[in-house]
C-alpha cells in the first residue's frame, strides 16, 4: 500500500510539475492569495473597517503581481520604491477627490506616464503598475483628505504583508525555479516519448488523435525549454555552466522531436513527407500504420518504453538493470547493434540511441558524474563525446550579441501605446461619466488593461472580446454568489482569495478565465461594501463594454499598428533569424569558423512566438476572415518546421569539433545556396521589395551535389541526416512561396 501510494503522489506530481513548469503559476497564485490573506488577517486584528479591508486586499495584490524583476535584492528595491509611489498615488487621489476636471486631468497623465515607464524595464513596470492601481483603488473605495491616515496604515501594512510572503513565506530563488523548470522538462520529455508510443500502437482509427498529442507534446516541451532558457541566466552559477545546460537541453529537445519525425515516417510504406507534423490537424501520412508487424517492432515498442523510463528514473536508482537499458539503447548507435528491419525502422532505432545519449548527457550536466562501473564500450565513446563537447562549451567565449535598433520619439512602442492608452482612457472617462458619475472608472481601467502585453489593432479588438466576455460570465457569477454569501464577511473575503489564487492561476492559460475570477472577487467585494445591486453589476459590464470600445477606437485612429503590418514585420524577422542559423550551421559543416550557433536557434525560436502571439488575431474562432485564418495557421505551422530543421542543424554543427563521426563536408555549402536565397525572395516579398522575384526550385539537394562532384565519394550518415534536414527545409521554404504569392516557376521550366 505504502509503495502504491508514493507511486501515485509521484504520478500526481509529475502531472503538476508538467502542467505548470516551475511551478511559476502556483507560485504567483500562491503568493498573491497569501499576501492579501495575511494583510487582511493585521488589520482584523487592529480591528480595521471593510473599507479599510477592501483597499488592504487591492493594495497586497497589487504589491504582488506588480513585481517581475528575477534577483530577490532588485525586488526588494522596487517593493520599497512602489509603497513610496502608492502613497503619492493615494495622496493625490484624495486631494482631487472633489475636483472632478483636475482629478480627470491628472487621471489621463497619470496613465500615460505608467505607460511610458516601461521603457525602464521591469521596474518602471512595476512602478507605473502600482501608480495606477493605487489610484484606483482609492476611487473605487472613495479616499478623501480626512481618510488618508488610515489608508497609510493600510497601504504600509498590505506592502509589508506582501514582502514577507514574497522573500519569507513563499520562498523563491533563481536557483530553485530552474531546477523546478529542469524537472517539468524531464516530465514534459517522458511524456512525448509517451505519446511517441501512442503513435507507434495507434491504430487507423486513432492515428490522428495519437499524431495530435505528440504535437501538443512536442509544443510543451519547447516551451519548457524556452522557458528554462530565461532562466539559465541567473539560475546558473556561471556562464560555462548555463552554455552547458542550455546545450544539453537544446539537445534533448531536438532528439525527442526527430524521434517523433522518424516515427511518423517510419508508419508510412511511401515515405511520406513530414512537413506537416506541426500543423494542427493535419492527418497521418498515409500508410497508416507500420509495414509489418514483426519481431523489430516489438523491440521498437520495448525500447521506447525503457528510453521512458530512464528518463523518469532518478540518479542513483535502478543499479545494474538500468545500467544495461542504457547500454543497449546507446548500442544503437553503432550500425552492428541495429536489429534486422526495414531502413525506416532502422532509423528509428537510431534515433533512440542519439534520444538515450541526449538524456545521458542531460543528467551529466544537472547531476554531476554518475557510475561508470557497468558501463558498455558504447556507452564510453558516448560519455568521451560529451565530456569533450564540455570542454569546448568550457573554453568557448562569448560572442558579441547583435544590439537592436530601437526605433525614437512616438515609433517606440512604449511612447505610442502610452499616447494610444491615454487617449483611449480620456474617451473612457468621457463616456464613462455619461453612464456613471460614480464609477465611470470601470471604463477607463478596462481601456487600460486591453493595452497591456498587446502591440497591434487585433490584439486588442481580441483582448477586448476575451475581456468582455469574462466579465459578462463573472457578473452572472457575481449575483449567484452575492445572493449566497450575503452579510457574512469572511465568507466573503475567503471567497475572494480563492478567486484570487484562481485568477493568477489561470492568466497565462486563458485571459477570459482570468476576467471572470476578477469580476466575480469583484462582485463580493461590492457586497462587503454594501454597494451591491443587480444595477451596479449590469454597470459593470457596460463600462466594461465601453472602456474596450475606447481602446479598439484609440488603437485603431492614433498612430496605428495594423495587425498585417506587424506579423509582416514579425515574419521578415523571423524569416531572417532563419536565414542566419541555417547559413552559420552550413557554414560550419562545411569546415567553415565555428559560430555561437545555439544562441541564434533560440533567437529565431524567440522571435517564431512573438509572430504565433501576433497572429492570434487572424486565428482566433471569431475572425470572419476563414482563408486568412487558414493561411496564418499553415505558415506558423510550416516556420515551426523549418525551425526544428535549423535547429537540428544547429545542434549537428556544434558536434563537429567533438564528434568522431562527423566531420566537414565542403560540398554542404553549396547546398544551402538555393534555401538562403529563396528565404531572402521571400523576404522581400512580404517587404514589397522586387516583388517580381521567383523562388528557384530544382532537384533535390542530395542530387544537386553527385551532379556537381560525380566522383566523390558516397556521404557518410551524419552528412546523409544533414543532407535530409536541408531537403526538409528547403520543401518547406517552397511551401512558403505560395500562400505569400511569391512566384513559383513550374516543373520543367
């Protein structure tokens, strides 16, 4: 009993760890319930009003998420200057409490310098953050002149109650969430390998949904490692220790994904092309199913069960057994070990052996050394290889990093949005007072909250919509449960740390879920201030309705950015990043200077999700514009194909100087002549540069170069793998020609 129990809360925490990396959002929900929980708890105790508890909760939370800054000193800094900033805050709302133009006035500069702060960084953030809450929790819970000493208290009190929760209570280091992300990788990494197995098992009828998961698989644990990416930087200690993680996990990560490629063609006879593997919904390549059900595919089975379970099994356990499941999985690397199959299977194996490697080096590198007493003479070459591939991350300096250009005067996004936001929140106050001389703020914090994180016309007109749409559900919510609670306060304030937590538990997941925890909390608050009714509920979203209309009208008329013209920007980016790691990698396997090759994979990763959040717009269920939405779905899935091909080449490249088979190929550099040329058509296409420009198409790259050197000798496996990446790529760069409408000569021309 014992034992079942430890393995379902290992089960259970596996799950948690996979579906929150980190531990980020527990934490962040965790921390922001905790703060306003002991906030709320002094002042009962010093026997505070409601109203005093009220602007206790907002305070704390404010307090609380306003903070993003990583080193624990640089927060306790900013903490320090945003209860100096809540309290000028406070001071200056209830001066103007009675001076209904100079307070809108002030009100609309007020945003506009919270805006422009974040050209300062997390800290200016920060500040403008609590600046502008501040403010509006005193309109919402009406401070005036005779009232600010006690809202002193209160403020100094919910600031303290959040730095304790933050630096004590809910203790957090950089050291401690990477290792929480590392752990959710290596979760995330044996669910793929999981779903890898679905696939393999899957029969006609479940192919799809099977091929589905590995998708979403393979997506999470790109993100897990992006995410463990941003925090290599303060989590490490030093800077040869982060290159050696960011290493080992970029190479996990590109082997568990060329398994699942090598999987799904490996079910079809024909060979089917892969490049689909990225785009939501796209079927199994047909086939189906493996060719034959033989002796080698169960061993297939069996193997990727055991590459699962050496990736969940902790250091130290497992003793001589695991020792021989690793051996024979890194036999596999060896063209003598491979069981007798047919080349698509073989290559499979293959790729299990390069996948039990990856882990392998992956546990050397968070670890330490491990065992290597039953160690197989595969398993030796494996650990020389990755011993030398640290040496030269050791010795190897960092190369310059490109400095962006960022643009001056209103083309800075900080300085348009502040200007957008602030003629938004000036129409919202306007308007607002129309519908309510008393909370016409509602409107104008709405306005305010559409802005945030958003860069385009579209973003906004869909954040409006989610936003809307949350407070339309929490209003229905809000009545059930005002009814429900009625006088009882702290079944009231119980309720509201709950939606609390469960507000910043879900904003990353879902914007609308997040609208409606707060509009719920919102609705018991208005009940502890005896201010609830059905008419100031329905308000709310009418303000609401308002201040979103006010963002998408300011968004759209003052200094506009159209949602066509920022993914066209965004997709030259990363058409570019994609040009620059694919010519380095090429060049480097050529024989060519080495390159910091890894860093500019994760630029071009870096700059594919900001074109995926940008085209949130176009793929959004209520876009009308079917094809549009089609088409943004189909390139985004066709870049995220062309990242992993340059990604792996990447990775391929870095192994040259450690890695006994593999070694430069000079005939390669010829090959990534027509994929760097026709990405730079395609380019300036999107740019409206020479437009009359045509993709160059042909045979392909293997044949390219037998025509051009008949006499050279055959290409070894590496060069053959390297050879595959660049005809993927270079398909899927065609594939890209045509929905842009860049022209395409046609076969035989």
């Amino acid at each position: 009993m014992r034992a079942a129990e430890v393995s379902l809360w290992a089960r259970v925490r596996d799950r948690v760890a996979a579906s929150d990396p980190g531990l980020l959002r527990l934490a962040a929900g965790s921390r922001t319930a905790g703060s306003i929980a002991l906030t709320l708890a002094v002042l009962a105790v010093l026997g505070s009003p409601v109203t005093h508890l009220v602007a206790g909760a907002i305070a704390s939370m404010v307090a609380s998420f306003a903070i993003r800054e990583k080193q624990r000193p640089r927060q306790a800094v900013t903490l320090a200057l945003g209860l100096a900033v809540a309290l000028v805050s406070v001071s200056l709302a209830a001066l103007l409490n009675t001076r209904v133009v100079a307070g809108d006035v002030f009100f609309v500069v007020l945003i506009f310098c919270a805006v422009y702060s974040r050209r300062f960084g997390d800290r200016g953030y920060a500040l403008g953050l609590i600046g502008f809450q501040i403010y509006f929790m005193s309109l919402f819970v009406g401070a005036t002149a005779a009232t600010l000493p006690g809202l002193y208290a209160v403020l100094a009190i919910a600031f303290g109650c959040s730095a304790l929760v933050r630096f004590v209570i809910v203790y957090e280091t950089p050291a401690g969430i990477l290792q929480r992300l590392r752990e959710a990788f290596r979760v995330r990494l044996a669910q793929l390998v999981s779903a890898q197995m679905e696939l393999l098992d899957a029969g006609p009828d479940e192919a799809d949904k099977a091929l589905e998961t590995v998708r979403e698989g393979t997506a999470r644990l790109h993100e897990t490692a992006m995410m463990i990416q941003g925090r290599l930087e303060e989590g490490t200690a030093d800077e040869s220790v982060a290159r050696l993680v960011q290493r080992r996990i970029a190479g996990a990560e590109i082997a568990a994904e060329r398994l699942g490629l090598l999987l799904l063609s490996a079910r079809s006879a024909e060979r089917t092309s892969t490049l689909t593997l990225h785009l939501p919904g796209a079927p199994v390549p047909s086939g189906g199913e493996l060719p034959v059900r033989d002796r080698a595919t169960d061993m297939l089975r069996r193997d990727l069960g055991a590459l699962r379970m050496l990736v969940l099994r902790p250091v130290g356990e497992g003793g001589t057994a695991m020792s021989h499941v690793r051996n024979r999985l890194l036999g596999y690397r060896d063209e003598e070990n491979l069981p007798s199959a047919s080349a698509p299977v073989q290559d499979v194996f293959r790729g299990i052996g390069e996948a039990a490697r990856a882990v392998m080096g992956l546990r050397v590198a968070l670890d330490g050394p491990q065992d290597e007493s039953d160690d197989s003479p595969a398993t030796t070459r494996s650990r020389e290889e990755l011993d030398a591939e640290s040496a030269a991350i050791e010795g190897a300096e960092e190369g310059e990093r490109e400095e962006k250009e960022v643009p001056a005067g209103l083309r800075r996004p900080t300085t348009r949005a502040a200007v957008q936001v602030s003629v938004g929140s000036a129409l919202a106050i306007v308007g607002g007072e129309f519908l309510s001389s008393q909370r016409w703020y509602w409107a104008v914090l709405t306005c305010w909250i559409v802005f945030i994180n958003t860069a385009s016309t579209g973003e906004i007109v869909v954040k409006g919509y989610r936003r809307l749409l949350g407070t339309v559900l929490g209003v229905v919510a809000g009545i059930v449960l005002a009814g429900l609670v009625g006088p009882h306060t702290w079944t009231a304030l119980g309720m509201v740390l709950l939606f609390v937590f469960a507000m910043f538990y879900t904003a990353p997941l879902s914007y609308t879920l997040m609208s409606f925890f707060v509009t719920a909390a919102l609705g018991l608050l208005y009940t502890l201030l005896h201010r609830y009714s059905w008419e100031v509920l329905v308000l709310r979203v009418e303000e609401t309705a308002l201040g979103a209309a006010c963002g998408i009208i300011a968004a759209a008329l003052v200094l506009p950015v159209h949602t066509d013209r920022r993914t066209n920007d965004l997709l030259v980016t990363v058409l570019r990043r994609l040009s620059e790691v694919t010519g380095a990698a090429v060049e480097q396997l050529s024989g060519g200077p080495g390159d910091d090759l890894l860093d500019r994979a994760r630029d071009l990763d870096r700059a594919l999700g900001d074109l995926r959040s940008a085209t949130q717009p176009l793929t959004h269920p209520i876009t009308p514009m079917r094809t549009r939405r089609n088409t943004a779905e189909y390139l985004v899935a066709l870049l995220e194909t062309c990242a992993y091909h340059a990604r792996s080449l990447a990775a391929t490249a870095e192994l040259l100087p450690t890695h006994p088979s593999i070694a430069a190929d000079p005939r390669l550099r010829q090959a990534c002549a027509r994929i760097t040329h026709n990405i730079s058509v395609i380019s300036a296409h999107v740019t409206g540069e020479h437009c009359d420009d045509a993709v160059e198409t042909g045979p392909s790259i293997a044949s390219m170069l037998e025509d051009a050197a008949p006499g050279s000798p055959r290409y070894g496996r590496i060069t053959d793998r390297v050879l595959r990446h660049l005809q993927r790529l270079d398909e899927a760069v065609l594939g890209l020609a045509r929905p842009l409408e860049v022209p395409v000569p046609e076969p035989g021309r």
